[in-house]
C-alpha cells in the first residue's frame, strides 16, 4: 500500500479536498469521497480557473491564452502536501496538485508550476533556495456590510485595542482561545510555525515560519491562510490577509527572508570567510533592478497599494540596510552561515508561490548579470529625499512588468500575458465604483 492509501488508512479519511492554488493564491478544487478520488488518480478541472480575477471574472483576454472550447487539465496530487483537515466535521484530508495540460506538461499557467520553474534554474545551477515567510494578518469583528468599516476583534477583556502594541504578550494573550486552536490546527497540519508576535496594528500579529525549501513554504503559507480564517470563524470573528483593510492602521506584510545554498557543499553563498560574498551583492543588487517590474507580485491587488505610504513604516525605494527595518531590502544581524536577505515588499495579500517565485527570479537574475547594489543605508530610508521609487498603483506596475523581458522570460510569457490580464480586469472593475471621497470632495467643489 503507497503512502496515499496508508495515510488515508491510518486516519479513517472519509472524505478527500483536492486543491490547486488559483491567481490570487487561494484554493480551487474539488471534494471527493474517498473511494471515488483513488479511483480518479487526481482528476481533472476547467483550465479556466486560472485566468479568473479576484471578483470571479476571466481576464479580458483570457480567449487570447486559454483554449476557447475550456478544455480540462490534469491535477496530479503531490503526496508530500498529505495533510488532515483539523476544522472539518467528518475525518477528511487534504492534498495540492500540480496542474499538467493535456499533453503532459506543467500547466504554464498554474502559480506553482511558476515556481517549480524558478527552482529549476537554481538547481541546474547546483543551487538551492532557503526561503523563510513572516506572515501579518488581522483579526476583526465580523462584518457583512462591505460600506461599512471595519474594526478589529474584542479580545477576552471585550474591549477593542487602540493603542500601539507591538511585541505586547498582554495584547497577544486577549485573544489567546483563537492562538490556542491555531497552533493546535497547525500543529495537527505538521505547520512549521514558529513564533507568534503582535505587530503594531490593532488586533494585528505575525506568525513566522521556519526556514526550508521554497515550494514546501510556499504550500505551507497557502494552507496557513485557509487554517487562519477557519480558526478566526470558529471563535465567531475573521481573520483577513488584505494588505490595508483599515484607514488608520499599518498595512499587513508578508516579508520573505532568503538565502541560497550550494548543494554540493551545503553552504551559503551569501558568505566567503565571514564576510558578504560577490553572490550576494550580485543577488542584492538584482532585487535592486528588478523589484520595480516584478512589483505586481508582491503587491498583486488594488487595494496593495495603499500600503505603501509614506507615514507609515512600509518600504517605498530599492535602498538596503544591515539590521535596518525602514528599507524594503533588510540584511538581519547573523552569524555568517545564516546571512541572509529579508524582501519586506511582499504584502501578505501576495500568492505566495508568485511572490516567493518573483523574488527569487530577481536575485537569479543579479546574479546572472553580476549586478552590484548601492551601499548600504544606515540611516532612515523613507525620510531621505528620493523615498518614493515605487508604483503606486497596480496599473502602473503591470506596465512596468510588461516593459521587462528578463522577468517575462523567467516567469514565462504566457503566464506574464495571463497575469497582467487577469490584473488588469481587477483594476477596470475597481475603477468603475465612485469612493465615498469623490462624492464628498468633488460632487460640489468642482
């Protein structure tokens, strides 16, 4: 018996969630009864769900990418992403498939095959990623009315926090009954979690992951999200990744720290007797280049934007620091076998597999190019006077993305095509709807 029908066997599963991650990184699929998904190997889904926007929509030119008659790709589950599923009512697993089109090819359109394709240039290049997320989120009162604003969660106490309360332990424990059945699901999920801190936002905390192979992380952080809204909607709130849901409240990161190890000797190239290695600077000042194009990745939505604002400790330019949080390109005091780099552009709104996939395909290419970066900043980068060096808006990072072939060749351009696709039917639908601001600063004063 494979290890499929002994985990299924060993659990009394029941019940099978089929899953694949879609553009915005959240969850597809299909639920099968036991029986029926071993006797299916897999199965099949519409292609078209990866060319469908946040609303449901397809993007405009989705005709242009995807076969007009909506053919059926193949799901082909990864059994390393075997997991239960600790909030369902009847014993039920989980599993991520790779998408393969029909004639047997990764689906160039599927999020993880972009990142397989990524990891496939470091490993022709004897070279392995070293990837570890840090993932910020909300918790709120639960709220069914989109006009009206939201408000973070009543923790035990039955006050709402108001104050700056970062690394509080009192703020974390207000809402210990929710930490308690979150790291009880990660746990029973085998989550490599591991510390829990609260940010500065109200009812906001970070969970850290520990550090290992990208797409593993990249699973991991996409079972997370799902685990984190199933826990917040068991204890009667919600939980949201959005990267600024509330006017006056820092935005949500999902900061990605990375290093590369040679496979044959195992060690960092980031370091060559105790000091920053020409790979790194290389890889440092190709994240320098390229984040600018690669923006969209990391600040895939609308609403991403918004968290990149001056007055709020959000990175807004290419500069790098040592130990330094107010750049977008932090390098943390370590010993020299952990030197690493911490992209803090991502929002935690980002698919992560595009996001991990775009960063490390920035660094590639730097170090593909032997690009230098510029020294390093000591002081506060967003005070400096050339602060602001990033779109503000995600119209303007799809062209820049369009405007890049180093990026288009290493993600694939059918993907690329798809995505700024997908993005733009997103920016049209939300440029459609008159704010309440326009209304109460323009309708008469114009």
């Amino acid at each position: 018996m494979g290890v499929l029908e002994d985990f299924l066997k060993k659990h009394s599963i029941t019940e099978i969630e089929s899953t694949l991650a879609d553009m915005t990184g959240n969850a597809r699929g299909k639920f099968y009864p036991t029986r029926k998904f071993l006797a299916e190997n897999g199965g099949r889904i519409p292609e078209t769900l990866l060319v469908q926007s946040v609303t449901g929509d397809y993007a405009y030119n989705h005709y242009d990418i995807i076969d007009a008659r909506d053919r059926d790709m193949i799901l082909v589950p990864d059994t390393n992403t075997l997991r239960i599923v600790p909030w369902a009512d009847e014993p039920t697993a989980q599993l991520i498939n790779d998408c393969y089109d029909s004639e047997g090819n990764l689906h160039p359109l599927s999020s993880r095959t972009i990142l397989r394709r990524v990891l496939a240039l470091y490993e022709a290049d004897g070279l392995r990623p070293v990837i570890a997320p840090e993932a910020e989120f909300y918790l709120l009162q639960q709220n069914d009315d989109p006009d009206y604003e939201l408000k973070p969660a009543k923790g035990r106490s039955g006050r709402r926090e108001t104050a700056r309360r970062s690394y509080s332990i009192d703020a974390v424990n207000e809402f210990n009954p929710v930490i308690d059945t979150l790291y009880a699901y990660c746990e029973a999920q085998d989550l490599d979690v591991d510390t829990l801190i609260h940010e500065s936002g109200a009812a906001q905390m970070e969970i850290n992951f520990l550090h290992g192979d990208a797409l593993d992380l990249a699973d991991q952080v996409f079972v997370f999200k799902r685990t984190l809204r199933e826990t917040a909607l068991k204890h009667n709130i919600c939980a949201t990744f959005m990267a600024k849901p509330m006017q006056n409240e820092p935005g949500s990161a999902m900061h990605i720290h990375q290093s590369i190890i040679d496979i044959k000797t195992g060690k960092n190239i980031f370091t060559k007797d105790g000091e920053f290695s020409d790979a790194f600077y290389h890889y440092m000042g190709g994240l320098q280049k390229y984040t600018p194009n690669a923006i969209s990745f990391f600040a895939p939505n609308v609403n991403s934007y918004r968290r990149f604002a001056p007055e709020i400790a959000a990175p807004m330019n290419m500069k790098w620091g040592i130990d330094n949080r107010t750049t977008g390109l932090r390098v943390p005091n370590s010993t020299p076998e952990a030197t690493r780099i911490e992209n803090r552009f991502p929002g935690a709104d980002c698919n992560p597999y595009l996001a991990i996939a775009a960063s490390l395909a920035c660094g590639y290419l730097g170090m593909k190019e032997k690009l230098r970066p510029t020294e390093p900043t000591s002081g506060a980068a967003a005070m400096e006077n050339d602060s602001v060096e990033l779109s503000r808006t995600l119209e303007e990072a799809l062209r820049l993305l369009e405007d890049c072939p180093e990026l288009c060749e290493i993600m694939g351009q059918s993907f690329v095509d798809a995505y700024i696709g997908v993005k733009k039917s997103e920016f049209e639908t939300f440029n459609k709807v008159i704010s309440s601001w326009e209304r109460e600063h323009l309708l008469l004063n114009v």
